[in-house]
C-alpha cells in the first residue's frame, strides 16, 4: 500500500486540472483565501471520492436506498482511505438532542443508573430497595432470642372505607385478627369502619417468639408478602422492621418500575415526564406578551387578543363586560392599578357561575348562567384545540416556552428522578459540566459489587468525557440543548465522539474545527488532532488558523485569488516550505513578512456609552460592562467564558426589546442604560440567510430587483410587453413550471436525506424560453445569476446603482461567489458577510449599532485584513460596532475591549480586563492579554 494520496487533473468547481500528491498518516492542512478552492479539493474531491467508492463497496440492494453519489470531476485519485467528514452544517434543531444525547454519554448513564442506581423515597428520602425473603429472614434473625414478634401483611395504607366485605374474605381464608390503626382486634368482633376517615390495615400472619425457628418466619414472611402484595412488616415492642420484595417506600408504598435504560430516556414514553412529554418545557401564554402595556385600561385595548374588539357587540368582548360587571372591575383604570384578585378573575376566569346575558348582531337576548373562562385558560385551549394552522398562529403570538411546572426542566417523571447514584439522579448528574462530571467519578464512592458491575461503564463515560475535554469544551453540561451550539462546537463535539471510536487507517476531513476557540483551548486542539494522526489516520483540515498551520506536517495552498482567480496549487510542503515560498500569500503571513497593522491610535468615542448594570444571564455573576458609543468595541474570553450571554441575550435583546420587537425576551439583567443614543440595531449573526435554493445573495442585498429592472427596460422586453415580474422566479410569467422556477427539483428519499437535481426542462436556468430571448449586451438574465460579484462588477460597471451594491458584496470578500448561488450552499461565515454588505448600501444614522458574531469564521488573514477595513469604516462614519470574536488581528484593531474569564462555565462570568489592547495586556490575569502581547511588540 503506497505512502501518499496521489491526485490527478482534479476540475471540480473552480479547480483548475490540478495534480498533487500528499502523504499519508499526517496533520496536513489545506488553506488559502476565501473560495479559492480549498474546500473544493478537501471535500468536493478527496472526501466525496473516499465516500463514494465506499458505497460502491456495498450491495446493489445498499445501494437503492442510498440515492446516486455523482463521481467528482477528477481524472485518478490512488491510496484512498475510507473517508470520514466532519463539517459544521450538523448542528440538530431537534429539541430532544442534547449534548448527552450527540456524544453517547447519556447512553451509558441509563445503563449505569439501571444497573447500580438506588431508588429512595422522594417524601421520606429512605432508599427503596427490593429485598428476598432469605434477606429478610436474615434481618430477623438479627433480633434478640426470646423477642416477642408479630408478622404482618398490610392490605390498606391511608384508604377510606368501611372494609367490610374485605374483612368476611379474611375470616373465609381462615385468619384471626387484623390491626386496624395501629390496634390489634379479632375479626369476628370487628365492626364496619367508619366510611369517610382514612384506615391503615394490616392482616395478622404470624405470631412468633423469636428461637431457633428461621423455617417458621420464612413461610410466614411469604405469606405476607403474597397477601401485601410485595410488603410486609415484623413488629415487635421496639421496633417495626417493614420490609418489601418491591421497590417500594416501606412507609408510604412510593414504588419505582424495574429499573432498566430505557426508563432513564426521556424519548421514551416510560420515563418522560407526562406533562411535557420529555421537552422539559411547555408552551404557555406569556403575560408581557398578552399586556405589551401595563399603563393602558381594558377599554383602550391594553390586552392584545381584545385589541380589534373593545367596545364592540363581539361575544367575546360581552363576555369580558360581564366578568368585570360582577366583579366590579374598572374598566378605565390602567390595568397596572387592578387589584392582583380582580386581574386574575379576567385572566383565569371566574369560578362560581355568573348570570349575564349575551345578544348577537340582530340584537336578540341569551341568558346563561355558568363560569366565564379566564383569556389565559381559552388561548392555552384553543391553541391545542384548533385545526386551523392561521388560528395556531395567532394563538401562539401569545404564548412562551416556559418550565415545565410538573418536572422543572428535567425531562423524566418522578419514579425516574428518584434514583440516584452518589446523591445524585440522572438529570442532576447531566446538569454538571464535563469537568465536574469527571471530579463526580473521581470522587464515587460504590460498594465492591457496584464497582465490579460498573467499571466498564464508568470507564467509557470518563474516557468520552476526557474527550470533550481536550476539545476545549470544559464548560458544557450535557444536558445543553444540541441546537445552542455553534458550528464550532457541534464540529468539537463529533471529533471528541470519533477519537472515542479509536478508528486506525481511516482519513478524516474537517472543515475549520478550530472555528469559535479562544486560543489557549486552541493549543488542547491541535494536541488532539495529533493524537488521532498517531493512531494511524490521515487527517485533511482546511484551515486559516496559523497556529495549527504550524503545528501540522504538511500544508496545501491553494489560490492565488478567489472564484476565477484562485483553483491552483500555489505552494505545498512542510510549514517551513510554505513560508520560504513568496508567491505564497499564507507563507508570507506565516512568516511575518506580510501582517495586519496595528492602528496608530484609538478612538474614544462620542463620549455616550450603553451601559449593563448586573447581569446575571445564564453564568454571568453580576456584570456590570460599558459599551463606548461610536468605537469598535471586541468581546473576547475563552470558550463558554460568558461573552454570547452578555452580548446577545443581555444587550441585543434588550435592545431589541426597547425599538419595539416585543416577543424577544432580555436576558437577566437590572437594567441597561443609554438605549436613548440609539435608533437601529443590525444584529450580524451566522444564521443562514435563507433556507431554500430561491434565496441568493443577489436577492438579499436587493441588486437583483435593480438587475430585473434594467431587463424590463431593454427594447425587447419592452416589444414583447414584459414587465420587471416576467424576471422574477419566484411568480407565475416568466420562469419555468416545471420546477417552478428553482433550476433544480428536489426528490424526496423517505428516510434520507432529500436529494436534488437539475430541471430536466429548464436545465437549470430557472426561466422559460420567452424570458431568455430578452438579452442585455448579450447576457440573458440566467446568465447574469451564474456571474461571480467580480464579473458583475465589470459587467455592470456604467450602471452605478447596480455597481455599488455589488462593490459592497466585494468589500467584504465576496467577490468570488455567484450572484445566484443558493444561500443553502453558503458557509456561516459567508452568510454574516452577505449580511454586513446589505446593511453597508444603506445611509448611515449615526446612531446605529452593528453587533457581530465571530465574523472572521473561514476568513484568511488576508480576507480578515479587509474585513477590519469594512468594520473601521462602518465606525468612522459615526456607528458603533460590538464584536464577539477570538481572531488576535481583529482583537489588535479594537479600540477597546471587554475581556471576560477567567474559565469557561461555572468557572466565568465575570470582566477579567477592560480598555484598550495595550491596557489587557498589562493584566496577568487575562488570558487574552498573554497571546495579545506578542503582536504589539512587533
């Protein structure tokens, strides 16, 4: 088997008939700019290859369910590995994965708590243990000789009744006496019991003094517990020894199903809670949704569902008129002035019956005499009643995922909850970070048997555990929802779950995995990376990050440029190579030939400043932080150190909640101050700008209505009688039916994935052929949504609305993609930057503020060089840009930044440094100061 991957004339997307050979078994890193073909060498070639002669592999039957995997445009690939990618477009929206769940360690914990947990009483907190007659016989034998004892079997714990004919079926079967309420009688002297009070009985089995009779108490023992059905008691002057062949409460009889690892899923309808159904939350009408305006009266609308109806004959509205009538509530005072029991007769209904009338719209009288339902207690009804989707939606405008009131979040009913392992049940044990959960094994203290039974599952729960770990992912619990995590994160996660496959001779390609890493848990990155080389795998990482780029055996760059100008092999070797090599961009940034420059001075701002006065959102331990208006203000910290729950569900929300978008809930804070400086919030965030084909980048930074516009204007169109519509493919005229203007029908494949493929009629060009006659200096409309930005900029270059909006796609380092690529195939940091260039077109207010989310993500150093031009100019005319980001040139170019620490989760949360970068820098406790150092010194 050869030492090397060997590829030749590789052509796919903008490849250019390229040929290389790369070693096997070694950290090797493809970089280059942004869309110079990088990832169409890893991914769309190397991987998509691997993965497709593996499914040749299989069975023709395999294969029909597998839909066709198209062979890469490449003339040879030898000394293949299969293949495994780990990409970031993986993150689950499912609301039942969680980090446990992803990683497999919620698997292990169900078979650890099935096997070795203890059930305990949640009202009496005894554990509840199943016992065998020989172990009870054994506990009575403990007694001393010559006790008096008594064997009872309890038919009755706290029922009401008179126990009649309970008690002439005991005398049949031949039994004497009875306690009743802790009295021992006769039965034959026995009268009914009184009907309405609670009795506690328990039928006499046995009266033994205890000798050597061990025979005696065990037949005695069974007996009971057949007639107790699993319970029974041996009471002597002393003591009660209350014994149970359940897992059962001795003393109020709470039983806990067998336990098994399908009771400790929270999937499974067995150990869900029955509230929530396993969600851990349900929907339920907020009131700040209900009442936006608590100064407002009933009359003025200040409830939102009446707001269209006040004053009116609506029979909703005479039913509102009626409650407040019997109630005398006033229904012109502010609702805020409402006495807290007159405000819930409206929101939750009266409970007696009211008399009132109701007359329709010809004026005819209906008496009624029943309770009038609460608005509260009707929208939560009819939300789960309706069949109509328009009615679930207005509905839901007023509700909120709130706790679960039943299991508070947890998931699992309450037998489940019961079982604990070290004090601790399983939602309790999900609840800790991975860090602590590995101090909680550490620290276990088990009995012999307990320990033989759990080894092997501790050891595969400790080691999965190092894993995340050495990822860099310390602070996530594993109960954190897998649709919270970011691209980085979910890519950390399934890397922590292959290293636990210790897999050999395999070849992994991942894309950008050190993505939203602080570079200190960057160095725990690139270790681990190196552990899965020595096992024996090749590793393919495409990569900008320059401290793994050294760190690795070999380095592919590809470009020089992007789009058109990029798909050759400009350099590759060893990272020394690279850097000897000056046509190489990334070897002159390796190197330290080419950086991006420190700034000569910084800004103080306009002097205002948005202020956040004790945050306490998520592990924020009393915040106070101050933004400087009119400066680019950066976010740094280690991973899961706080900085997204401080930004954005503290200040964005809270920003966004004061301009009126009142369904965004802030995050906990006392308040934030200075929101009067500011007029506009543009969020930046690295959502997908849509989620269809139809989207484009064209369509979201608006040129495409311009483009329509300039074709509708053209002679042709203008003979034919089209109008700007006719070059939408969105709307019925101009694109083609057969795939309704999407160039591509999706085949839908059941249980795998959807799959598409290009119009058989259209061939892709989403119009129909009366469109495409209409041309303009030669280039049909479809043409024009196949041209990279670069192109469209030259093409368009003399009509100027058209040429500066695509100059902005441009600025932002764009430029190589197409104007019709489908937003579904853009990359999360691609996505933000079609963002921030439909928000550069716009005028500047001056009082706007940009928040941005990691926008460096799968950005080159020479791609993050423009992107600070772009965020410095959005500042100098007058903006204030807040950033979270890990990238050291942007943290650089800052003119101040909040540092916040020190550790991840439990362990961060507060501001470790503030100021400028030269002032972080001279705090020892501030790990970003420590790698921000040495890039001022230069």
């Amino acid at each position: 088997m050869g030492s090397t991957i060997k590829i030749q004339g590789a052509r796919e997307n903008n490849l250019k008939n390229v040929s290389l050979e790369i070693p096997k078994d070694k950290l090797i890193i493809m970089t280059g700019v942004s869309g110079s073909g990088k990832t169409s060498l890893a991914f769309d070639t190397i991987y998509a290859e691997g993965q497709r002669r593996y499914m040749e592999s299989l069975s023709s039957y395999a294969r029909q369910f597998l839909g066709n995997s198209e062979k890469p445009d490449v003339d040879q690939i030898d000394g293949l590995s299969p293949a495994i990618a780990i990409d970031q477009k993986t993150t689950s929206h499912n609301p039942r994965s969680t980090v446990g769940t992803v990683t497999e360690i919620y698997d292990y914990l169900r078979l650890l708590y099935a096997r070795i947990g203890v059930p305990y009483c949640p009202e009496h907190g005894e554990p509840i243990t199943g016992m065998t007659v020989t172990e009870m016989v054994d506990q009575v034998m403990l007694l001393a000789e010559g006790t008096k004892t008594t064997v009872l079997a309890p038919i009755a714990l706290g029922k009401k009744g008179t126990f009649k004919d309970t008690f002439a079926r005991l005398m049949k079967e031949g039994y004497l006496r009875v306690r009743v309420d802790g009295e021992i009688r006769l039965l034959e002297e026995l009268e009914p019991l009184e009907k309405n009070k609670k009795h506690d009985i328990e039928v006499v089995v046995d009266r033994i003094v205890r000798r050597d009779n061990r025979s005696r108490y065990y037949d005695s023992i069974q007996t009971a517990l057949n007639i107790g059905e699993g319970m029974a008691e041996v009471v002597t002057d002393e003591e009660t020894l209350r014994f149970s062949s359940n897992y059962a409460c001795n003393i109020c009889g709470f039983t806990v199903p067998k336990l098994e690892p399908r009771l400790f899923s929270f999937n499974a309808p067995m150990g869900a809670c029955p509230e929530c159904k396993g969600i851990g939350t349900i929907q339920k009408v907020d009131l700040d949704l209900l009442i936006p305006n608590w100064n407002l009266s009933l009359n003025e609308g200040a409830i939102t569902f009446y707001k269209n109806m006040t004053q009116s004959s609506n029979q909703l509205w005479q039913r509102l008129e009626a409650v407040c009538d019997h109630f005398g509530i006033d229904m012109d005072a502010p609702i805020k002035d409402l006495p807290k029991k007159q405000l819930d007769k409206i929101l939750y209904g009266s409970q007696e019956p009211i008399q009132f009338s109701i007359y329709n719209t010809k004026g005819l009288e209906r008496k009624y005499d029943e309770p009038i339902e609460g608005i509260v207690d009707m929208i939560e009804r009819r939300y789960l009643e309706t069949g109509s989707s328009w009615s679930r939606d207005w509905y839901e405008t007023f509700l909120s995922e709130q706790e679960c009131p039943s299991c508070h979040g947890a998931r699992l009913n309450r037998e489940v909850l019961a079982v604990r392992i070290g004090g601790k049940n399983i939602y309790e044990w999900t609840q800790m970070s991975v860090v602590q959960s590995i101090q909680f094994i550490d620290q276990l203290e088990l009995t012999p048997t307990q320990r033989k039974i759990s080894d092997l599952v501790l050891k595969e729960i400790r080691s999965r555990l190092n894993f995340l770990k050495n990822v860099g992912l310390t602070y996530l619990t594993l109960d954190r929802l897998a649709s919270t995590l970011s691209g980085g994160e979910s890519q950390r996660i399934r890397l922590a779950t292959q290293i636990g496959s210790r897999l050999t001779g395999v070849m992994y390609v991942l894309d950008e995995p050190s993505i939203g890493l602080h570079q200190r848990d960057n160095d725990r990155l690139i270790e681990t990376l190196k552990d899965m080389r020595d096992l024996g795998n090749t590793l393919i990482v495409v990569e900008h990050d320059e401290d793994t780029m050294r760190a690795s055996d070999f380095i592919v760059d590809v470009g020089p440029g992007a789009g058109i100008h990029g798909g050759n092999i400009v350099a590759m070797g060893t990272p020394q190579e690279v850097m000897n090599n000056d046509n190489s961009i990334t070897g002159r940034f390796l190197s330290g030939k080419e950086k991006i420059p420190v700034p000569s001075e910084r800004r103080k701002g306009n002097g205002k400043s948005l202020q956040v006065i004790d945050a306490t959102h998520n592990n924020l331990k009393h915040v106070n932080a101050e933004f400087p208006l009119g400066t680019l203000t950066v976010v740094t910290g280690v991973s899961g150190s706080g900085k997204s729950s401080l930004v954005t569900e503290v200040l964005t929300h809270t920003i966004q909640h004061h301009l009126g978008k009142v369904r965004t809930k802030p995050g906990q804070a006392k308040e934030v101050k200075g929101l009067e400086e500011i007029d506009k919030l543009i969020e930046i965030s690295q959502e997908p700008i849509g989620r269809t084909p139809r989207s484009n980048p064209a369509t979201y930074v608006g040129v495409f209505d311009d483009i329509r516009d300039l074709y509708a204007q053209t002679k042709e169109a203008k003979l034919l009688g089209f109008t700007k519509s006719q070059f939408s493919f969105n709307v019925k005229g101009g694109r083609c039916e057969a795939c309704q203007g999407d160039g591509i029908r999706k085949i839908s494949m059941h249980f795998l994935p959807d799959i598409y493929v290009d119009c058989d009629v259209c061939h892709g060009k989403r119009y129909n052929e009366e469109t495409l006659q209409v041309k303009y200096r030669d280039k049909t409309i479809a043409d024009v949504l196949e041209m990279t930005v670069e192109e469209g900029i030259e093409f368009f270059s003399s009509i100027s609305k058209i040429r500066h909006k695509l100059q902005t796609l441009s600025d932002v380092g764009l430029s190589y993609i197409k104007l019709g690529q489908s937003a579904t195939t853009l990359s999360g940091g691609e996505a933000q930057r079609v963002k921030l260039a439909s928000e550069l077109q716009k005028k500047p207010t001056g009082k706007t503020v940009f928040i941005l989310d990691e926008p460096t993500t799968g950005l080159h150093s020479s791609d993050v060089r423009k992107l600070i031009e772009v965020l410095q100019r959005l500042v100098d005319t007058g903006n204030t840009v807040i950033v979270i980001e890990h990238n050291l040139d942007v943290i650089k170019n800052a003119d101040y930044i909040i540092d916040i620490g020190p550790e991840g989760g439990d362990e961060g949360g507060q501001i470790v440094a503030k100021g400028t970068p030269e002032e972080i820098v001279q705090c020892p406790q501030s790990y970003t100061g420590k790698y921000l150092k040495p890039l001022l010194e230069q």
